[in-house]
C-alpha cells in the first residue's frame, strides 16, 4: 500500500501545481487509460469547484469513453457534461466536466470538506 501511495503522491506534485489530494486518485486513473485532463479539484470550501470536478479535452465521444472508464474503475461519477465557455465575447471550442460524489483518497470516497452527503 506504501508503494501505491508513494506512486500517487509522486503523480500528484509532478505537475506545476500539485493536484488536489482529494481528486488525484481519479485523474491519475483517468491518465493511466488516456484521458487528457487539464484541470481538476477536490472541491469543497475555499476550492474553485463546491464538489469534486475533472475537465478534460477531447471530442464528441471523449465524454461517454471517460464517464465509462471511471464507472468501470468504479469512482463515484455523479454528473457528465460538455461545456463550451466565453472569452472575450467569443465561444471557445467545447470541453467535458466529469464531477464526483465525493473525494478519493486511493480509492476511498467522502465528501469534501463543508459539504453533507
């Protein structure tokens, strides 16, 4: 188990920013099947998103690909969505947004911090 846990924790700050504790279960499955993720976090207070969220890239099909691949590693997906933002008064090509009932620490699930179940 140490070495499962070594392996995360060394996935988790092998980034500019490391990933949040709470979500890097889940990104790191999510990157050992191919998924391109480019933003994630734990949610909860003080964090960017209120419940455990994952953005990544990639086509019409990417979506359904991810969301079946986390069900599959059994994470606890509670939405899929497909978004497209506005910068600068301009629609942006579209993204995915996969969030989660809970964070994941190795496999284990519970809720962020300030949020009930």
């Amino acid at each position: 188990m140490e070495l499962l846990d070594a392996a995360l924790e060394a996935f988790r700050n092998g980034f500019s920013l490391p990933i949040d504790r709470g979500i890097a279960h889940a990104v790191k499955q999510l990157s050992d099947a191919g998924i391109e993720t480019y933003e994630s976090c734990e949610g909860g207070a003080g964090h960017a998103f209120t419940e455990p969220t994952i953005r990544f890239c990639g086509g019409k099909g990417e979506g359904y690909r991810a969301a079946g691949i986390a069900l599959q590693l059994g994470l606890p997906v509670v939405e899929l969505r497909r978004f497209w933002s506005v910068i600068d008064g301009e629609i942006t090509v579209p993204h995915w947004e996969m969030t989660f009932r809970g964070q994941m620490d190795g496999g284990q699930h519970r809720p962020p911090p300030g949020v009930g179940v």
